[in-house]
C-alpha cells in the first residue's frame, strides 16, 4: 500500500470535503528518504507526540505515523523515513462523541438519527451527535457498559427514567441540544463533558447524562481508527498508544 493510497482513504472515511481546507488534515510531514521502499507496511496511532515518540517509532519500524493533535511534533528529531498524517477535526466528529457509526454498533443503537448540525460555508453540514434505540437497560447497566466501553467515565446526572432505551451520543452538551434529545424520546444522553450551562435543561427534562471524559472518548476513537485500517488492509502491522 502506497502513502497517496493511505491518504485517499483516509480522506473518503473522515469524509474531509466536508471541512474548510484548514480543518481537513491529512498529509503534515512528508518522508524525504523512501527510495528503497516506498511500500506502507507498519503504521503507528497515536493522540499527540510525547517524549518517547521518536523511540517508539524506531522500536517498531514505523513507515507512517498518524496523530489527532500534531501540533508538537518536533520535525528534528523525526526520522527521515516516516511520514506522518493527521486529522483533528474529522476524527473528532467520526470516532469520537459524535455521529460515530462503530460506536452505534459497539453500543447496540439502531437506525441512527442524526442530532445537531454544523456548517462552514458553503460546504455539508456535518452532524454532531446521533440517537437511536437499544436494547435498553437500567441505568446501574448502562453505567457498567459506559465503564466497559470507555474505561470510566467523569460524571453520571441521574435523570427521571425507570430504564433507559433511546440513547443521544453527542459532542457538545447545551440547553438547545439537551432539549431537543428528550423531545425525541431520549432516555439518557452520552457526551464527553458535563457542561453546567445545560443544567436547567436537564433538570426540566429528566434526562439522564454520562459525561464519559473527551480523552476517553479519544482514546476510544484511536482503537476504532485502528479496527477500521485492520479490516481494510489485512497485512498492515498496527500499532497505537
């Protein structure tokens, strides 16, 4: 697999025509010595650089790096071999809290709605959240599947529900957003931070709120990113931190 095939990908998954060129991502460092072997064979995940990137990419041999939050990278301790990607925005909004069609399907929703919108202008609006039916469950299980799914979470509002069937996964929480979940039937809304702005809403709402914790929710999103790399390029050796 080829960096440009990598890249066109990536671009099609996070459905990045639907940012401003300067939310895109993609390409943030390009490789200058691939002349014997241009192949991608081992990629390596991860949220933002840290003090023993530059090792860690060495340890494993790394072709490409992909990171949400670039911005640290330091270029002169990069080896010259390995390019690296990023996407901030699109990966927020697809794998994180949000419209984010593995997490439907890891938490049993069906038939997703979307739920709030942005747009830039004169681009797709983009959906911030969804909602749908599960299986439903009390509140106690729900907060052991939160637990399971994202290995903790920050906050739990008890709401006025005796059991919790139509879910909202969202990435933001404000008094509009709160309302609009319960006037369609939403039991409990999951989103990365409790904000206290929405607390009227939700008290005269009932609703229930998870607040799972945003570096959860990344964290989440950067093991999904790697399942949906795995499944389309079988050989291609993962590994993310």
């Amino acid at each position: 697999m080829q960096l440009r095939e990598l890249c066109a990908f990536l671009d099609r998954y996070f459905a990045t025509d639907r940012y401003p060129a300067t939310e895109q991502g993609g390409l943030y460092w390009t490789a200058t010595d691939k002349r014997d072997n241009p192949a991608i064979q081992r990629i390596g995940l991860s949220l933002e650089p840290w003090p023993g990137l530059y090792d860690w990419i060495a340890e494993n041999q790394l072709d490409v790096l992909w990171l949400h939050r670039p911005w640290t990278l330091d270029g002169a301790r990069m080896s010259t071999r390995v390019s690296v990607l990023y996407h901030h925005l699109p990966f927020d909004e697809t794998l994180t809290m949000g419209y984010n069609l593995p997490m439907a399907e890891t938490l049993q929703m069906s038939h997703p709605e979307e739920i709030g919108h942005k747009q830039a202008p004169d681009l797709p609006r983009r959906a911030i959240g969804m909602l749908g039916q599960t299986p439903g469950a009390d509140l106690p299980a729900w907060i052991r599947l939160v637990e399971n799914t994202f290995g903790g979470y920050d906050q739990v509002h008890v709401g006025k529900q005796p059991a919790i069937g139509r879910i909202a996964i969202v990435g933001a929480m404000n008094d509009a957003l709160i309302r609009e979940a319960a006037r369609r039937g939403v039991d409990l809304y999951l989103t990365g931070a409790y904000r206290k702005s929405a607390q009227t809403a939700v008290d005269e709402t009932g609703i229930t709120v998870i607040a799972v914790g945003h570096r959860r929710s990344e964290t989440w999103g950067l093991r999904a990113l790697a399942g949906v790399l795995q499944e389309r390029w079988a050989d291609l050796s993962i590994v993310f931190r």
